[in-house]
C-alpha cells in the first residue's frame, strides 16, 4: 500500500480472511476479478476486465450494504493489545505529511457540501466538542489487525451540529497528504463508531498517524480511513478515492 514507516511488530491476523469471504460470495469468475483488484497496490487488472471488475464491485457494494448493521459495534478482544508505537503508519507522499502553520496558518477541518450550516473547526474547537474515547481494531486489506484506544468526536455529532441536507448520501474526506481522499456511505459515516479523531492511546495524534486529524472507523478498512484531514465534503454521489480509483474496492466495509 502506501509507505510504511513502522514495522508491523503487533498486528495480528484477522481470525477470517475477509477477501476470501467476498469472493466466495461471488461468481467464480467475479470473484477471481474482485481478488486481482484487491491483490496489489497500483494494480488496476487488465483493461479488458474493467467492465466485468465494475459489476463485481457493485455486487460486493449490495451485499456489504445488506450486512451493515448500524447497531453492531466492534469490541477489541481483550486480551489484545495496544499496538502503541508499533502501530502502522501510511501516507502517500514522499515524507510525513506535517501542516505547516506558517506557511498554510491555522489548521481548521472544514465541513462543507449538503449541509445547512457549514462549520469551519479549529484543532481547540474540535477537541471543546462532546469527546468520545473507544479501544477500537483497526483492520487492513492485507490481513492483519491492531488495537488503539482513538479520541475524538463522533462524526454523527458534527453532521447534526452542521446539519445535512435531505440530498446527502455519501461523504468525501479530504486531505493534505498529496490530496488524497476517499468517499463513504453515509450509513458508515453515522455508525457511533465513526470518530473524527485527534487522539491516540492517550495522547494527541502524532504526524505520523495522522495528526492533527483523520478520520476512523471500524466499519471500514484503513485504506478508507483518510489521515490529514482539512475537509469532510457531504454529497449527494459517491466521489471515488485514492485507492478506490485504482481498483480498490470502493465500499471497504469489514
């Protein structure tokens, strides 16, 4: 995926394999497609099985979306434990992506689109909000899990404070880690585990994770789970992503 600046030290396997689960669901020859263009990163198959890797994903987009519970909630074992500093960390450009205040001025998070009242969010406003602090898995598409205990107010909280339009049906979260981004589902977006987090283990998010914000939920794959974030765009569409455009499957529920 992208870089990898901590080694995997305390991730543990996933008990079932999630990929497999979905290609087992699907038609043979869908579900090897479904495999491909999960299998590597910067992998896009070939380009005679686009059509046939775009009906697979909307496939795997239904039936996800049939599974979504909004009531389930991830519980970390609890003999699990917390990946701490060994806990992995991505970004896609060539260092770690640090706001510069000087150059950039304050960091705000930005909440904006299909919404009544947009807001504008100052790291000390964020963190004054309702604060919610959850001991929650973080699963990857490559296999493995890892325990944080993640800070940071739930998404939910911030679209009623913003106030969402009848139109809004997917969400964009945007960041300034080489404009990278990915859009949700708007169910996943409002599951009451979706934090918009600033914390970690305790302590304010280091660069490295993310900081001064990302977005975190269980519901989804980290490759969804947009570090670095500065805006939280409220659609009527889906908007694709990084990953997601290069052949990713866009839903990335777990």
């Amino acid at each position: 995926m992208s870089r990898l600046l901590i080694p995997r030290h305390a991730a543990e396997r996933l008990g079932i394999d999630r990929r497999a689960f979905l290609a087992g669901s699907l038609t043979a020859g869908a579900g090897a497609l479904t495999a491909l263009a999960l299998a590597g990163c910067d992998s896009r198959g070939p380009k005679s099985a686009a059509g046939l890797l775009a009906a697979s994903e909307r496939f795997n987009e239904k039936l996800e979306r049939r599974l979504f519970r909004h009531d389930a909630m991830n519980v970390a074992p609890p003999t699990a434990q917390l990946a701490g500093a060994h806990f992995p960390s991505y970004f896609i450009a060539a260092e770690v992506p640090v706001w510069d205040e000087a150059a950039r001025g304050v960091w705000r998070l930005e909440i904006t689109g299909a919404v009544r009242q947009p807001l504008r969010l100052t790291l000390p406003e964020l963190m004054r909000l309702p604060r919610t602090d959850l001991r929650l898995e973080h699963f990857c598409v490559e296999g493995w899990s890892a325990v944080a205990v993640r800070t940071g107010v739930r998404l939910s909280d911030l679209a009623a404070r913003a106030g969402l339009l009848p139109e809004a049906r997917y969400v964009d979260f945007q960041s300034f880690d080489d404009g990278y981004h990915e859009s949700w589902d708007l169910d996943s977006a409002l599951h009451p585990q979706t934090l918009i987090v600033y914390g970690q283990d305790g302590t304010l998010l280091e660069p490295a994770f993310g900081a001064p914000a990302r977005v975190y939920g269980p519901v989804k794959l980290g490759y969804k789970c947009t570090k670095y974030l500065t805006r939280i765009v409220f659609l009527p569409e889906k908007n694709g992503g990084y990953w997601s455009d290069q052949g990713y499957e866009w839903y990335g529920g777990v």
